[in-house]
C-alpha cells in the first residue's frame, strides 16, 4: 500500500474516533434479540464483545419516571449485553416535534438522565446508590416560578 494511501487510512480512523456518536455516555435506545427486547441508557462500554450500559427497559420507562418523580430511590440497572443479542443501537435524540426519552425525562423529572447513579458523570461527581432527591429538587423549579 502506497504511504499517502497509510496515512490517509490512519487519518479517517482517527476522525472516527473523535466523532464516534456511540461513546461512552451517550444516550441510545438498544433494541435486542432472543428475546426482544428494548432498552434506554447511557453508554458505559461499546466493545466487539458486547454493550455495557446504565438504564432501564423501554418498557417501563413511564413507571421509572413516575417513581423519580414522585420522590422514590431508583437505581438504574448496569447491563451487559453481548453482541450476539444486539440488533440495533440509535442515539436518543429528539425526531421533528417529538422529543427525545432523555428530554422527556428531564421535563418529567427536572434530573438529567446523565445525572442518574451508574452514569460516568455521576460516578466522577460521587454519586452512587440511588438518586439524591436533593440534586433533583435544586434541578427543578418550583411550580410557582421561584
């Protein structure tokens, strides 16, 4: 292989890793096989084995919701699923007027869903457990607009 066409290679691999939408703490939506299945999180590892992540199923989105909201501890579950089971993998993003899970969540709960205990970003912040209702409330404002 010619040099210019090595470093051109090297190139474009290392601009797919800069802009790799499926890194760690990205948030997807993974549909799965045998049984299927789907499931909402946050990206903890993407490798040629399998799919680490911090969620919940999609099925019981608007229950885990409800729960946060109402103020009960929730821990979200951190799964393995290996890459035989996984069909697909789409970022949770908003399409035309529909928001996305992650901004519904966030408009339900006043919590990012980055926030959530198991996240890279709340594990660098300390958290473990379950949600601090402390955060949550600070996070979202009052009903009478203070």
């Amino acid at each position: 292989m010619p040099k210019n066409a090595e470093r051109m290679a090297e190139g474009s691999t290392s601009q797919a890793r800069v802009r790799d939408p499926f890194s760690p703490g990205a948030m997807v939506i993974v549909t799965l096989c045998n049984p299927r299945d789907k499931f909402w999180g946050m990206i903890l590892a993407l490798a040629p084995e399998g799919l680490s992540m911090s969620g919940a199923e999609l099925a019981s989105f608007e229950d885990l919701v409800l729960m946060v909201k109402d103020g009960e501890s929730f821990s979200p579950a951190v799964v393995f699923f290996p890459m035989h089971r996984i069909e697909r993998i789409e970022l949770d993003l908003p399409d035309g007027n529909l928001p996305s899970l992650s901004q519904r969540f966030l408009a339900k709960t006043g919590i990012e869903p980055t926030a959530l205990p198991g996240s890279p970003a709340a594990r660098e912040n300390g958290a473990e457990g379950s949600i601090n209702l402390e955060t949550r409330s600070a996070a979202r404002p009052s009903e009478d607009g203070e």
